[in-house]
C-alpha cells in the first residue's frame, strides 16, 4: 500500500477470496497468527492454483500479488511453513510471507531465516 491507499479489512467470521475473470486484479495482505492460519491458507492455495493454471493454460484471471504475514510463539508452530515456502519458491514475487516469532529460544533452521523476524 501507498499512503492514500484504499484498504479492505475483514476479521473473522465467513470470508473467501473468489476472483472471477475479468475482475480487476487486487494485490492481497493476509495476516495470521497461529492456527488461525487455516483460512488464510486456503485462500493462499486457490491463488497458487489460480497462478499455476494460467501459467499453464492461460486464462482471463488478473491476479495481484499476495504478501502473508504470519506470527506464532516459535517456528514450530508455524503451521503449513514448508507449503508456504514451497508456494513462494514455485510463485517468486506473486507469493510472498513473512514469519514473525515471539518466544523462539532455539536457533531457527536456515531454510526459515530469511523469512523469519523475532521479538
């Protein structure tokens, strides 16, 4: 976002992403902490597929980038990390994440760190 963007905010309950062609494209910030990810990720998973389909095939879908951020007590508890790392390897720069830790005592694996801001 840039300053004076229009943002949409939505906090729990029933929510979906469903672009339909020729929809505008939308550029996506998702934020999760927790097991509170499980939404998010189906949602990251449609836009991987939506992303794999018209790499492939091609189709009318205009999509924007999505950018996840995602916090839990430690690396552990990052649930769906190497799913999520595989999406941002397969889709550089459409998919993106941030992990954020809070309480990470041990040292966190290579892999992560780059991703990875603590406390």
């Amino acid at each position: 976002c840039t300053l004076d963007s229009e943002v949409a905010l939505r906090v729990g309950g029933d929510f979906f992403f469903d672009p339909q062609p020729g929809d505008s494209p939308v550029n996506l910030v998702l934020i999760a902490g927790g097991v509170g990810i499980n939404p998010l990720f189906s949602i990251l998973l449609h836009i991987a597929d939506l992303h794999g389909y018209q790499e492939v095939k091609g189709n009318r879908h205009k999509l924007g980038t999505v950018k996840l951020y995602y916090s839990a007590k430690n690396t552990s508890e990052l649930l769906f990390k190497k799913n999520i790392l595989g999406l941002m390897k397969a889709f550089p720069g459409k998919i993106t994440c941030c992990f954020h830790v809070t309480q990470q005592h041990s040292q966190i694996c290579k892999e992560l760190q780059p991703h990875v801001t603590g406390k």
